[in-house]
C-alpha cells in the first residue's frame, strides 16, 4: 500500500486531481463574482 503511495504515477495522478480542484475552485469564484455583478447591473437598472 505505502509503495503504491510512494510510486511516481499515482504522484502524478494526484498533482492532477489536485490542479484539477484548485482550477475547479478558481472557475467557481469568477463564476460567483459574474454573477454578483450581474445581480449588482440588474438591481441598478
């Protein structure tokens, strides 16, 4: 179990899956951000 752990592929798969996360977070705070400035538009006019 720990060499499988220690073994450079599922590293790899890890990194992956994380990036994958951190990017997903991003996406989902610039997605909140549009949509709060579209609620802010939307309330001026």
């Amino acid at each position: 179990h720990l060499a499988w752990i220690m073994s450079p592929c599922s590293f790899f798969m890890y990194r992956k899956v994380w990036v994958l996360l951190r990017y997903h977070n991003i996406y989902r705070v610039i997605l909140h951000n549009v949509g709060v400035f579209a609620e802010m538009d939307s309330d001026m006019q």
